[in-house]
C-alpha cells in the first residue's frame, strides 16, 4: 500500500493536491516480483541502514544532507522500515514492509532483500529525479549528543522540574505584586478623591470666612461674635489644609511604594521570560538527547508530566509494607489492573519495589513487581528518570504516566490505587495460617 505524499512529508510546503510523481514509481514497483530462497541479509553492513531511529532525527540529518540523500530506519517495529529521500527541499517518506523473507514498497511483497528493492528503486528513475544517489551513512550519535547536551537525561529532567518549580515561585510571586499594584491604585484613587473633596471644603470655608470678614467692617453691634465666627473659621480652615496635606503625603507614599512595586514586578516579568527561555532550553536539550537515544516518547511524557499545570498529588497516602513478592502477588492477583502496593527492601540503592496488577491480551491476574531506585538522593525506575523526591512523588507520576513508557510489554498501564489495608492483613494473616499448618504437619509426621 503506498502512504501517499501528504501524510508522509513532515515539512511539505503548499502545493497541488495531486500525488507526488514518486507515487508511479512505486506503482511501477508493485508490479515486480523476483523468486526467493534464503532470509534478508544483515543491514547492518550497509552505509544508508540506520537500524531503530527516530523519525524527527532523521528529518534533521536529511535537511543537511545534499540532494538524493537517502537512509532507511524504522521506529521499533522492524517489519515496518522507512525509506527517506532528499528531494529537493522535501523529503519523502515511503514504508518498506519486511515480512517472511521478503520485502517490498507493496502487497504482495516481491523483493529478496532491501538492496534488491532500492536497486529497483534506482534503475526506475523518474523525470522528478528523486533516485537513490547518496546513501546517508549513520552518523556517530555519541559525538553529536556531546556537542548538543553536556548533561545527562536524569540531571536535565531534574533542573527541568527545578526551573519549573521556580517559574510557579515566580508567577506566584508576580501575581502578589499586581495584586499590591491593583491595592495600591484603589487607595491612591480614594486619596485622590479624599484630596479633591478636602479642596471642596477649603473653597468653602474660605468664601465664609472671606463674607465673614466683610461683616465686620458693616456691623458694629455684632462685633464679638463676628470676630469669634472669623476665628473658628479660620481655626477650621486650618485644620482642613493640614488634613488635605497629611492626605496629600499619605497619597505620595502609596504613589512611592506603587512605582517600586511597578519595578518590582517588572524584574518578575523578566525573570519570568528568563526562566522561560531557559526551560525551553533544557527542553530542547532533553529532545536533543532524547533522538539520539531513542527515548523520544518517554521524555516526552516526563517533559510533558513536569511541566503540567494541572498535577495534584496523588489522592491517597501512599503506604509502605514489609512483604515479600509472593505474598504481594496472591494478594494482588485477582485485583483490577493498576492495584499496587510499595513494598519495602533492605538495598539503600534500591530501597522499594511496586507490585502492580494487570492483563495481557492472552492473560488476566498478571502480577508484575518494578524495582524502584535510588540514585542522588532521588528515586526511579531506571538512570534517565531518577528524579522523585519520595515515593508519594514516584505514585503520582506514575498514576498518569504509563509503565509502557519504560517497557513496550505493559502498555497503558498506570497506578490507579493502592491495595486497602485490611487485605495485606488478611494477606498476613494466611500466610501466618499456612505456615503453622505446615509445620504442624510435619510435626505430625514425626
């Protein structure tokens, strides 16, 4: 079956609709079939095989590499190999299917080997010239990681989650300032208004007193409680012009302590771009390295766990047991998929081991135990994510990111709660039972 142009190119600029002219050559391939005797040879003797590589790593090198540049790869499923041209600034995609012994672009498949197929491939030669040319030898991958990370997975997820945490101080922090800002303006406005209205008053008292002082100089017989009036004015009036300007000073140290916080949140708002910029950084660092290792799906799912704004802990506490594997697994197994339970080990290097539940296609009560280690102070299940600070840490990660992540064998599987108490006690309790009627009977046997 061919996989047509527009879901294969990763990077294909607007242009016709139509199927690109590679398509009729694999039509044209389709057709011919040659007899078979013996397996495929090994790929790894040829330059353009890249074995298991990630697809967007491929992308990369091809986009570097001159025109008619070529390689094939495949993701994990060695029935499935890909076929990459460079093309012009394209690159096209084509599935190369690997099944009993033979191969091909097409059912029924009709070709003994990959090099019989690309030489196919090479001798139809189409007028878009996107025949084979330059095979694109694998690149040392150790010498690129170098150059692109000088950190370790594990030490990059940690200072990703550091920085992540930081950023959240940060914006935590800037949301106290605005809310400071909006405080101070509010108050600064009502100052403001407090001002206005204490001016009001002071053109007021001032045309009585100003009216007041007129009447002394027409009415003679009222002299006293004029002047008395002009006084208390006065002393009025005096005492609005200094509440008007404590008002005022007041009003100036909000504006003060306004325009400090303004800077303040200025310098968050800058250190919240930085610690951005840097956590895209560190992402681009764990991707880097995560292509060249082929661990692509796992860090993202860790990338995307860690940065996650919607991550609460998990909802129980998680509790510790002191059981070996054998009680764990008749307890767990006719539990539901995701039941588990965190046992207790005496290695300080690997101080738990999850005893989890679940099925397989072919099998129910399945039973599998997921040492847990410690490394650096922090724990995980392998070197590149060891990055927990402690086992509630380790369950709430694990509650949304599948084991599959780790080990293509369990798939979806997941945390999803923990064995209730009572049962590892009843779990005791049997195994107390069990071992008494043994010895009981051995007894018996003497």
């Amino acid at each position: 079956m061919f996989m047509d142009y527009d879901r294969l190119s990763l990077s294909r600029p607007d242009q016709s609709r139509n199927k690109h002219p590679i398509h009729h050559l694999f039509v044209f391939l389709s057709f011919i079939q040659l007899d078979y005797e013996d397996e495929p040879v090994d790929l790894g003797q040829y330059a353009w095989y890249w074995g298991e590589t990630h697809q967007e790593l491929v992308r990369r090198e091809l986009s570097r590499a001159q025109d008619g540049s070529y390689l094939v790869h495949h993701t994990g499923d060695i029935e499935f190999h890909m076929l990459a041209v460079k093309v012009g600034d394209d690159i096209v995609w084509q599935p190369i299917y690997c099944r009993d012994g033979l191969v091909g672009f097409t059912e029924p498949l009709g070709f003994e080997s990959f090099e019989d197929a690309l030489e196919a491939y090479t001798e139809s030669q189409t007028e878009t010239h996107d025949t084979l040319r330059n095979p694109l030898p694998k690149p040392d991958f150790s010498k690129l990681r170098e150059t692109h990370a000088t950190m370790k997975p594990v030490q990059l997820l940690k200072r990703l989650r550091d920085t992540h945490g930081l950023l959240g101080q940060r914006i935590d922090e800037l949301d106290n300032v605005e809310g400071c800002i909006e405080r101070l303006e509010q108050e600064i406005e009502e100052k403001s208004k407090s001002t206005e209205a204490y001016g009001v008053l002071i053109k007021v008292v001032s045309k009585q007193l100003e009216k007041t002082n007129e009447l002394t100089s027409s009415s003679s017989d009222r002299l006293d409680e004029i002047n008395n009036n002009c006084t208390a004015l006065t002393k009025r009036l005096e005492g609005l012009r200094q509440e008007q300007t404590a008002i005022e000073r007041e009003r100036t140290s909000l504006v003060t302590e306004r325009n400090e916080q303004s800077k303040l949140s200025t310098r968050c708002l800058d250190g919240i771009r930085d610690l951005e910029n840097e956590l895209q950084k560190i992402k681009d660092d764990i991707i880097e390295f995560s292509l060249y290792e082929n661990c692509m799906g796992t860090m993202m799912l860790f990338i995307d766990h860690l940065l996650a704004s919607d991550v609460t802990e998990f909802a129980q506490k998680v509790e510790e047991y002191d059981i070996d594997k054998s009680m764990a697994k008749s307890i767990l197994k006719t539990e539901s998929d995701g039941t588990f339970i965190v046992r207790t080990n005496n290695d300080p290097n690997k101080p738990y081991s999850i005893s989890v539940s679940y099925s397989d296609a072919e099998n129910e009560g399945l039973v599998v135990h997921f040492p847990v280690k410690r490394d650096d102070g922090c724990l995980g299940f392998d070197e590149q994510t060891c990055i927990f600070h402690d086992i509630q840490d380790l369950v709430t990660c694990y509650a949304r990111i599948p084991f599959g992540s780790h080990d293509s064998t369990y798939g979806d599987l997941t945390l999803v709660r923990q064995v209730e108490k009572k049962a590892i006690e009843e779990g005791k309790r049997e195994r107390k039972s069990s071992v008494f009627s043994t010895f009981a009977r051995k007894m018996s046997l003497k």
